[in-house]
C-alpha cells in the first residue's frame, strides 16, 4: 500500500491528486482529505490495456474534510464526484465509461498515478524528442519480451536500435520475472522514455475460436503462450494510442523488437522504407512471416501489431490451425498490408534445446559470432559445431518456407545446441561483443542490491509513465 495525504488548496495540489491547478472541477475550494490508496490504483489508463487489473482505490477510516463555510457549496460538489468515481471505479460495470472520462484528463494529472510520485521524477523533456512544429517524422519504439539474456542484449540494443533513431519515443511492455532489473541498462539512453509497463501475466481465457485458429505445436506453451506473446505485441498499441492522445500527436513510423535481440549492425535510417510496405525479416518464416522485428508507419503497424484483436477476423475467413507465423501472415493479408522480407543484423538469444543436426523441417542456432546478417535467426553463446562449408551444407537441406535463416554469408556459424551452456560463455561474450557492449553483463553480475535497487528508482524516474512493482521486489534478495 501507498499511502498519499493529500492536501489541497485553491493554488492546486499538494501531493499530485486528481484535480490539478485551475480545475474546473472546483478551481477555489479548500479542502483536506487523507486518504489511502492502493499503489495499484487508477494504473488502468488506456482502455487498449484489456489484460490490465481493474481499478482499485481504498480509503482509511472517514476521511477528514475540513471547510470554510463560505465554500461548503463547490466543495460538497467536488466530494460528491469524488464519490461517484470511487463508486465506478469498483464496479467493473462502469469501467468502460470510466476509462473515457479518464483519458480525457491532463497528461499532468495522470502521472500521478504512476509508481513514482509527480514531485519525484526527473524531467521528462528530453532534447533529442521531435518538438512540435518539426517536420522530422515521429517515431515511436517499443521493446517487447522477457528481459532473460538483458544484460548481454541490452546495449546492443541501445547502441544499434535506440541510437539509430535518437528522437524516437521509447515504449516498454514486459512480463514481471527475475530477470526485469536487467532493463536498467537502458537507463542512460538518450531518448526520450515515455510509457513503460512491466507487469504480472495474466491467464487469457482459450474460447473455441481461439482453439480452431491457433494450434500450440512447436510453442513450448502451446496456445496459451501464444496468447500471451500476441497480448505482449498488441499491447505496444494500447500505451501508444494512450501516449498519442495525452500529447495531441499521432506517430508516422513504429518500430517493435524483442529485448532478447542480439544486435551486430544498426539499422538503416527511416528513408530506406517505403511509407505503404510493412519490413520484417527475410527466413524463419515457419511456414508465415517472421515476426522478430517489424517496422512501418502507423497504419501499417497498427494492422501489423493487433495479434489478439485480429484472431476473430481470420477465423471468419476461414484460417484454421496456425501457429504464430502463420496468424501474423494471415492478418497482414486480412488487412491488404504488403509486407517486406529484408535482412536485419540481430539474431534471438535463446537456451533451449534443437536436434542437431537439424533437418529439412528443423530449426538452425547460430553462433553469435557469426558474420553475416541473421535475421532474427534463433542464436545462443558457444563453440561452433560447423563452421566454413560444413555450414553452409547445413543449412542448404533447410525447408526454405520453414527455419530457412535466409541469404547468409559464408562466415556463418552453427550451435549444436542440444548441449548444455557453454563454460565460460562471459568470457567469450566480451570477446565476441567487445569491451564496451562487455559492460553490461559485468555491471549486472557484479552490482549490490543496494546498487540495483537505486538504479530502478532513477530509470523509473526517467519514464513519463512508469508502471512497475516496486525496485525491492524487482532486484534479486542477494
């Protein structure tokens, strides 16, 4: 629990409330109440967020209102729509209504709700944002996936997708684990951070439709994971549509990856794209569109990234029994989005286990130090099991529609990734990344609780939303 005292005056907000200075609500009233509120409270924002925990706020005893007589009129008022919004924000019956209202308000209003109070943070305007009135297109990125492998992916990250486009908006959408007080490697990047949600998954109810579109073969948690992942990607639309309506914008372009990605080149500036195309990655199609990486404007995104709200639509058309790549082909078709198959320099790190050698349906893990472009290929730390020529015939008796890396180069390299972790994988990692991408991982491994906790509360304090558990439970007990 949070507990906020809350004292008001004509002059606006002691403690960043609900009404700010010169509300029409009630611009001269003076008023004391002391309240308790759920740390979770009115963290609800964009009605998008469809996964997010209703409403909650909880008050202490009878609150105490103190009154000048002249004023009891507008603050009986203001006491009144206090209660009736107490009132719907627990009835889930009125969430919807209340969620319109409540986006209605000012940016400054709603900040106060985040984790950290208003009067804590940093300020948010960043110079490296698009200011109003520039003719430089507005670009908004966000970060999606489980933070596992950050402190070897993070400043790749930073370094070759962030830097690149260094007035873009950044936006954060996590799963809780123990391994989320990784992200603070993003801490000192230059953009500017505008909503970041590191939250609790929530099981997605699996209906009948759900059941005859999406098949759970070869997802390590059948349908449900696939669920949660599109619930993951679609939710970058719901805290920008928020983001845009708090600022008065719309973005022109948007870019959406996975933190686990592996980074070994930038990418290319914003007038490599074509406005009507949608870009993914060429190979590890599984039979669809890769879907590690898209880029597009905001319409095509928008189509692009609404993996859960689509799924009714395909199976009115007729799909049946898809897995991922599969559905996010099927709904870029479904919305006449024409999607464009480049190579990309960043690769998946991931730990688990694939037959070796792979065969004609099977599923290649590169080595990270591998040339080339991958692709968003599947690739992990080790020592190579094919190298040279053997590689290449490796991957030549790939299914080209399947896991296909595509038009790599001769300097590719292959895991036999049915072994375990390599023994000393930091050290080849600093070798393979260098010494400043090295930084990371040893700042991570070898920083206190004490240091990771006060590194939470100042990455917090550089969002212009951030909602999060607290740094205590975020950062590892020892």
């Amino acid at each position: 629990m949070l507990e906020r005292r809350t004292a008001w005056k004509g002059e606006g907000w002691a403690g960043g409330g609900v009404v700010r200075k010169g509300s029409s609500i009630a611009p001269n009233v003076d008023c004391y109440i002391d309240t308790t509120i759920d740390s979770d409270a009115f963290h609800d924002l964009p009605s998008a967020w469809s996964e997010l925990d209703e409403p909650r706020l909880m008050g202490r005893g009878r609150p105490k209102v103190l009154v000048r007589p002249q004023r009891w009129v507008a603050c009986a008022v203001f006491l009144l729509l206090f209660g009736i919004f107490l009132s719907r924000a627990l009835n889930p019956a009125s969430l919807a209504n209340s969620f319109a209202q409540f986006r209605r308000w000012p940016r400054e209003s709603i900040l106060g709700y985040a984790t950290l109070d208003k009067d804590q943070r940093q300020d948010t305007k960043n110079k490296t944002s698009v200011e109003d009135g520039s003719a430089a297109p507005r670009v908004a990125i966000c970060l999606v996936g489980g933070a596992r492998a950050f402190e070897l992916t993070g400043l790749t990250i930073k370094k070759y997708v962030l830097d690149v486009y260094e007035h873009a908006d950044v936006f954060l959408h996590v799963p809780v684990d123990e391994n989320s007080h990784k992200l603070t490697l993003l801490k000192d990047t230059s953009n500017k951070l505008a909503v970041a949600r590191i939250f609790v998954p929530k099981n997605i109810p699996v209906t009948y439709k759900l059941q005859e579109v999406l098949t759970g073969v070869n997802s390590p948690n059948g349908v449900q994971g696939l669920l949660q992942y599109f619930s993951l990607v679609e939710g970058c639309l719901g805290m920008i549509s928020w983001y845009e309506e708090m600022n008065g914008f719309k973005y022109d372009w948007i870019i959406r990856t996975r933190v686990d990605g592996y980074w070994r080149k930038p990418l290319p500036q914003l007038s490599f794209f074509e406005p009507e195309k949608y870009y993914i990655p060429i190979g590890s199609s599984f039979g669809g569109y890769n879907d590690r990486l898209g880029i597009g404007t905001r319409r095509t995104s928008w189509a692009a990234l609404s993996r859960l709200s689509l799924i009714p639509k395909l199976h009115e058309l007729g799909y049946r029994d898809l897995n991922s790549e599969k559905a996010f082909k099927a709904q870029l078709a479904a919305e006449n989005i024409t999607a464009e198959q480049n190579e990309f320099a960043f690769c998946i790190l991931t730990s688990r286990k694939y037959g070796w050698p792979p065969g004609w349906s099977g599923v290649p893990v590169a080595a990270i130090q591998s040339a080339g472009n991958l692709n968003g290929a599947k690739c992990r730390l080790c020592h190579p099991a094919a190298t040279g020529q053997y590689a290449m015939q490796v991957l030549s008796g790939l299914d080209p529609l399947w896991g296909w890396m595509g038009p790599v180069q001769k300097g590719v390299q292959l895991c036999n990734s049915t072994q375990d972790e390599v023994s000393g994988w930091e050290e080849l990692f600093d070798e393979v990344s260098g010494p400043k991408l090295s930084l990371g991982r040893k700042k991570i491994k070898e920083r206190s609780r004490e240091e990771c906790i006060q590194d939470i509360k100042e990455f917090g304090k550089r969002w212009e939303l951030w909602e999060a558990p607290d740094a205590e439970e975020l950062c590892p007990s020892s």
